[in-house]
C-alpha cells in the first residue's frame, strides 16, 4: 500500500488548480442513464471514484467514451455518455460496497427502464448511512420497493407518477437520485426540504439542458414537470468546493499564501466566513481565490447542510484549528461516526478532547511528525494538512483513501513547497 512521506514546517505559496468536483460527477455520470443521446461531460476530475462509476455504468449498458481534456496546467477527462438500451438492471453489491454514490443509479433506471435491483450500501467509516429517504421517496412516485437479500428491488412497471416528496431531514444523496427519478416521472413532483448544495444544483442545471423542467433547485423545495425523454446535452462540471475549502486550510495552516485556481467562493459562504473569523485573508482573484495567513485564532464550528459549514471540511478545519492559538469546539451534525481523524491528529500532537458529537480542540504550535493511519477519504486529507503545519516527518499509511477525492494531491502541494513525497508500497 502506498504511503506519503511529509517533512513539516514549510509554508505553502504558489497556485493550486482546482479540478472539477467529485460530488457533482458521481450524480451527473448517473444522468446519462435517463437518455439514448450523447450527454458530454466536461472537467471530470481524474479520481479512483469516477472510475468506479464509470465500471457500474458501463455494466448497465452506457455506452461511455472517454478523452483528455485540461491546459493552463490542468488534466480534466471529458466522458460522452450515453444509455441506447438497458443491459443489466443489477449494481452488484461488490461495486456498491465500494462506493456510496453507486445507489445513485436507482432513479435513473427506475425511470427510464421502471426497474432497478441495487445493493444496499452497507455502513462506511463515518456512519451507518442508509438509504430509507431515497426509497421513501421513488414510493411516493409510485415505485414499488422490496428489500430483498441485501438488494433493493425497486420496479415502475407503468413508469412513474408525479407526487409530493417530504423529506423528514436534508439527504443530498436522496435529492438527487428524486430529481432523476422526477424529471421522466407523468406530471408535478415536488421535493420539499431538498437539499440546497451547489453539486444539487449543477445536477439540476444539466437535467433541465437535456430538457428537463425543474424549478427551485438551491432552495428547499425544488418542482419538477415530468417530460416524455431527455435529451443529450454538454455540461462542464462545477469546480471541487471541498478540494477549495481543502487546499486554503492547508495553505492558513502553514502560514503560507496560496492561490486557488478555478476556485469558486460563492460555493463556500459559511467556510469563508469561519477562516476569515480564524485569521485567515481571503480575496477573489481573477483567477479563483487567494488565501493567505499569518496568525490564526479559535473559531467554533458546527457542520451543517448547505449553505451551513460543510460535513466534508470538518476534518480537515479541525487540523488546521489544532494549530491555532486558542480553543475551538467542533460539532458534527451530519454524520454519527466522523471523528476518526482525533486519535490520530492526537498522535501529532493535537490537543482535542471529544464530548459526544463535539470536539473541543486546543491549539498549539508545536505539532510533531509521526506515523498515522487514514481511515476515510476527509480523515485522511485532515493528516496531510497537520503533517505540513508539523515539525518533523510524518508518514500517513493507506493513502487510498486520498486518491478517491484528491487528484494528484502530494504534486500540487509539492508545487507550492512543501516537502511531500508518495512511496509506493
Ligand atoms: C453526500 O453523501 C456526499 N457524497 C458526502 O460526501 C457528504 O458528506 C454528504 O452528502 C453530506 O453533505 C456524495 O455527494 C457522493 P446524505 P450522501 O444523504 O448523499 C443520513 C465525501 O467525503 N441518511 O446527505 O450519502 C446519512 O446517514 C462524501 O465526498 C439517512 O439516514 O449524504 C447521513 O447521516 C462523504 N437516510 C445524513 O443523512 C437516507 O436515506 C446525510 O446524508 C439518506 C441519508
């Protein structure tokens, strides 16, 4: 297994490219199911997830082609997708398992083909995180939902029906695979108490390119008016907010000045609200965002649905806070296990303390390089950016779980100075 070797203690500065958002991809390469045309997708960024995607897809019977894109220093894939026929209606539990966003072919299939037999996800490191809103949701549609040796069977034999959907708590998860079932669905459909993430509203932009009618998307009750197919369309994917929100901590927390190219700052409200407050210069460029500090303070944080502090930053927030001069205290909202960063941020040094579903971390200066474990894709980023704030080596073990979200990771943060290297193992 690979590992990456980071010698701390070297301020970031430079430009970071930021690449397009694995959130909005996943649910997008999804779409291309509701149509027998070309759906093109631009600035895909090149990440093991997509890949998985691109494998569960293509056993459905997508037809995808691929071809590189990118300059001004920037590799982007571009995937032309499209679903003449259904050649399997199974996501078998072995590619599931791997991935969450996998149940996000359940909409799709329902309502082009009205059947779909999806394996449930199973739990993952941060949480139990099941699919009930999702199936809640198709059955308000007028799907009909068995559960079936670890499999949903989920069949609209007559196609489905346009209806109210409530759901009892924001799911991103459970918005987006509604809004695909929805945009083929006969009549009104309307999702109430959607979530309001920018990947919901990318996904909602390139259904209504390919003709679909949806309004509301970014609010929480989102109206669709089902059509008779889709069309394709070309949709450039959103700009990553998470690797955004990433790369600026990691930059704040080395005391370095970093310039985030492509990134978009309205994707990010609540994040740059709290950097600001911890200390940290945030300013537009022509180009993206520029973020530079040189003194960083306590700020308390709570993780909550869009536009509120996002779930995916937790992590890596908390390790740059684990450098500030002062408390903080960290409340996660969202999911009931994403604290598996503390026990190893503590093992460079970190003073936090868990209460429940809060951490209360004290800053200090004198982080030092160890050897630590990732868990799961955010815990693992939350290491690195410690690791570059700590002095001394630190070596952080099973970085597979870094290449599912983060694109070429240890050479763009090696571009900015910082003494990173990746051991193949
Ligand atoms: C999406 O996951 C993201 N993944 C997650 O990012 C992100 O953390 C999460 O939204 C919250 O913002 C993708 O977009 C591919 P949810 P999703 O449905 O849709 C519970 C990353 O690091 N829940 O909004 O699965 C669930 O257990 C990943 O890139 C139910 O109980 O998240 C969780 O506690 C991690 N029943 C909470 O709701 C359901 O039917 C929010 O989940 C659905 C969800």
């Amino acid at each position: 297994m690979d590992k990456i070797v980071i010698k701390g203690g070297k301020r970031l500065e430079g430009s970071i490219p930021i690449a397009g958002a694995k959130n909005a991809a996943l649910p997008l390469m999804c779409a291309g199911i509701l149509t027998d045309e070309v759906l093109t997708l631009e600035n895909l960024p090149l990440l093991a997830d997509i890949d998985t995607m691109q494998n569960l897809l293509v056993q459905h019977g997508v037809e995808l082609t691929m071809r590189h894109a990118g300059g001004n220093g920037r590799r982007t894939r571009t995937f032309a997708l499209s679903t003449p026929d259904l050649a399997s209606s199974l996501a078998p539990y072995d590619l599931v398992r791997k991935m969450r966003a996998s149940v996000l072919v359940l909409g799709p299939l329902v309502a082009r083909f009205g059947v779909a037999r999806v394996s449930l996800p199973g739990g993952c490191a941060i949480g139990a995180r099941p699919i009930d809103l999702h199936l809640k949701g198709l059955e308000a549609l007028g799907a009909e939902i068995e559960l079936d040796k670890g499999y949903v069977q989920a069949s609209a034999p007559n196609g489905l029906r346009g209806g109210d959907v409530v759901f009892p708590f924001v799911s991103v998860g459970a918005t987006e695979n509604l809004l695909m079932a929805a945009v083929l669905a006969r009549g009104e459909t309307r999702l109430i108490n959607a979530a309001r993430e920018p990947e919901v509203v990318d996904l909602a932009n390139c259904l209504n390119a390919m003709g679909a009618h949806i309004e509301g998307a970014g609010t929480d009750v989102i109206t669709i008016k089902g059509v008779e197919g889709l069309h394709g369309a070309v949709h450039p994917v959103i700009a990553d907010r998470i690797e955004t929100g990433t790369y600026a901590m990691a930059a704040a927390a080395t005391r370095g000045s970093v310039e985030l190219q492509g990134a978009e700052l309205d994707a990010l409200p609540s994040v740059i609200d709290h950097l600001m407050r911890a200390g940290v210069e945030v300013e537009a460029t022509d180009g993206g965002v520029k973020v530079s500090a040189d003194r960083i303070v306590g700020v308390d944080v709570m993780t909550e649905p869009f536009p509120g502090f996002p779930t995916d930053l937790q992590a890596q927030m908390m390790a740059l806070l684990a450098t500030a001069e002062g408390a903080s205290m960290v409340t996660e909202t969202i999911f009931e296990n994403r604290f598996m960063h503390v026990p190893e941020l503590t093992r460079l040094g970190a003073n936090i303390n868990l209460h429940g579903r809060s951490a209360m971390v004290r800053g200090t200066q004198d982080l030092t390089g160890a050897a630590v474990m990732a868990t799961d894709l955010r815990a693992s980023v939350s290491l690195v950016v410690a690791a570059l704030a700590a002095q001394g080596q630190t070596e952080v073990n099973r970085v597979y779980h870094l290449d599912r979200g983060y694109e070429r990771l240890e050479e763009k943060l090696a571009a900015c100075g910082a003494d990173i290297e990746r051991i193949s193992g």
